[in-house]
C-alpha cells in the first residue's frame, strides 16, 4: 500500500482522510517558505534561496497529494451540474420528468 494515494472514487475523496492532514500541513508551510524565502532572496541572503528552493518543492508536493482528489471531486459535480441543469431547462420548458 502506497504512503499516498492517487486514485481515488467520489465517495472516497469526499472523506476526510491521511491526505488530508498532509495537505493541511504542507499548505502554511510552504506559504511561510515561499514569504520568508522570497524576501531574505531580495536582500541577497543565501539562506533566502534555500529556504524559496523548499518552499517551492513543498508547493509541488501539496499539489501532488491534493490534485488527484480535488479532480475527482470536481468531475463528480460538474456530472451533478449537468444533470440539474438539463432537469431545470426540461422543467422551464415544461416538460414532463
């Protein structure tokens, strides 16, 4: 069994799960790398550079665990949309169900 998972069913990855906890902390986290590192890198701090080349591999990283789940719940509403607008058009046209 993979440490993160990366398919994923609707009902699966509408649950909160161990992915989750991982993108809640790699998210402020790779803000505050990013902020800090960007601004000691302005002033021509080595340690600046180093702290925006982790934050930018931590942003890589939280997209990876949290784009294949969020692709699977965005397909599954949009599916939804769909199939309420098209009963909403037949229902403004009165058409029977």
């Amino acid at each position: 069994m993979a440490l993160i998972r990366t398919k994923w069913t609707p009902e699966e990855a509408d649950e909160w799960t161990r992915e989750d906890v991982i993108v809640w902390i790699l998210s402020p986290l790779s803000y505050i790398l990013i902020s800090v590192g960007s601004a000691l890198s302005i002033f021509l701090i080595p340690s600046g550079f180093i702290l925006l080349a982790l934050g930018v591999l931590v942003t890589v990283a939280l997209f990876a665990i949290a784009n294949p789940k969020l692709n699977v719940i965005s397909g599954e509403y949009e599916k939804k949309q769909k199939e309420y607008l098209e009963r909403l058009e037949r229902i403004t046209r009165w058409e029977e169900e």
